[in-house]
C-alpha cells in the first residue's frame, strides 16, 4: 500500500470501453497488474467487439458487461459506472497504458483533499493552468482547447459521479462538460505529471473540439482563451506564405471556423452533429 494514502484507503475500480482492442489490451492490463497500488476491480465494457478482446479481459480477473446498441461516450461511460461500486474509477481507454508502477498510487493520492472530484494525466507540458484547477481559475484564464480531465486515462470520485452523470447530449467532450460543471460547483480538478503511453491514435478532431469548447464557453460565460479573429487570420496567411505544413495550421483554421459558426449560430451542435 502508497505510504501517500490513509489506511483505511478508498476502493478504487478501473473501467475500460472497448472493441476489438485485443492487440493492446495485453500492454494495458500488464501496466495494471504491475501497479504498487492495484485495483481492486476492473471492468470491460464490449461495444460491438468480435476479437479476442472479452478473453483477454477475463483470463486478467476483469468482469465483462455489454454494450449493444451504437457506440456514444457518455453512455457507455455511464453504464459501466453504474455496474461499478469502488470509491474511485479509473477510466481508461484500451490503447492507453500506464508508464510506471505508481500512477495507481499517484492519481489516488489526490483524492486525500476531499473538494478533488478527479485527477488525470497532463497531456503536454503547457502551464496555463495550475496543477489544482478551480471555478475561480476558470473564470479568470477561461476556457482552453485542451481539457482540463481526460476520460482516456483520469480518476474520478465516484460520489461526485453520482450527482452528476456524464452528459449524454453531447457525444464528444464529455470529459471536459463533467470537469466545468464540477468546478462549478465548488470541486477541484488536479493535473498531475505522470507517464503513460498510447498505442494508437484517432483521427484529429480540431474542429469538433474547438466548436464544443465555444459551446461550453456560452453556456458557462467563461471567455475562450485563443488567438482571436484578427490574429489568426494573420497568422494563417503567414503560414501559407511560407507554405507550412498543415499540421502547423490547420488547428488555427478550424478555431476560427469554428468561432464563425458561433457567430452565426450555424455550429455543428445545430447540425446535430453532438447530439
């Protein structure tokens, strides 16, 4: 048991979303088993899966529930934690595996300051926002295009759940419509630098992302932190000019168009594209 943790420690249950993932389901699951702190249930939710994924979740101790209608985050997220009875979930995607023995430990550490409703990995090494983000944050820095808690590998406090389910009108973002809404209500999101690795990768999704978060920013009245109209145009004809890569500048495009839709209102939320 951490020595970070009081002796009477919280349950802690890990929920994995997959299908056909038994090509890295392995990786996951050892980076599990070798924790210093291991859980004490791990839940497989199958959507639509045929390989050997099932088999390789069970022969690991995990249970198995089904999803059998089409895939949507927050649904499913919120039917396996609803055959979940731990304090603590870790929820998990099946291509993202621990990169130590003590990120368990660490991530469950946090939640020794009870206002913690959910503690996940930092995604990059930008400093914006602090390591214990808050309402109060929120309102002075407002909103990023990266969220502040990742449903890909993040801890969240069951209770806190309970209150609030993962919104299922929105079928993206559901990590980051969870953490503002907590925030809101007077609980805290940490951010904790820990090692973990994806063995694969999604198509980007920069202008779902950056329209959602313009949604996200009207219905909170938190302002968007970004470059702005003027100052991405300019900075996408500077791109051109020097012909850049579109890696470079296609997430500068797609917040600006994302932005005009909302001026508008033509967004993809209208167009259905969330719902």
């Amino acid at each position: 048991m951490d020595s970070r943790l009081p002796s009477s420690r919280p349950t802690i249950g890990v929920l994995i979303r997959f299908a056909n993932s038994a090509g890295t389901l392995p990786q996951v699951l050892e980076a599990l088993r070798s924790q210093t702190l291991p859980p004490d249930e791990i839940l497989g939710v199958a959507s639509a899966s045929s390989d050997r994924s099932r088999q390789i979740l069970t022969a690991a101790g995990a249970r198995v529930i089904e999803w059998t209608v089409p895939y949507h985050h927050s649904r499913v997220l919120n039917h396996g934690l609803r055959h979940l009875r731990a304090d603590l979930v870790l929820v998990l995607s099946s291509h993202t595996v621990l990169g130590s023995p003590t990120v368990l430990a660490e991530l469950a550490a946090a939640f020794t300051d009870p206002r913690v409703c959910a503690a996940s990995v930092k995604w990059d090494d930008d400093p914006y926002y602090t390591d214990a983000v808050t309402w109060e944050e929120l309102q002075v820095k407002g909103l990023r295009f990266g969220s502040i808690y990742t449903n890909s590998l993040g801890m969240i406090r069951r209770a806190s759940w309970e209150e609030t389910p993962f919104e299922e009108s929105i079928t993206t973002s559901e990590d980051y419509a969870w953490a503002i809404d907590r925030l809101q209500r007077g609980e805290v999101c940490r951010r904790l630098a820990l090692p973990f690795s994806h063995l694969r990768h999604g198509a980007p999704r920069h202008r779902e992302f950056a329209d959602i978060v313009f949604h996200f920013s009207k219905q909170h009245r938190l302002p968007v932190t970004w470059l702005g109209p003027r100052a991405s145009i300019s900075f996408l004809a500077r791109a051109l000019w020097n012909r850049s890569p579109v890696s470079e500048w296609r997430p500068a495009l797609d917040r600006l168009l994302a932005w005009m839709s909302h001026q508008t209102g033509a967004t993809l939320l209208t167009a259905g594209r969330f719902r």
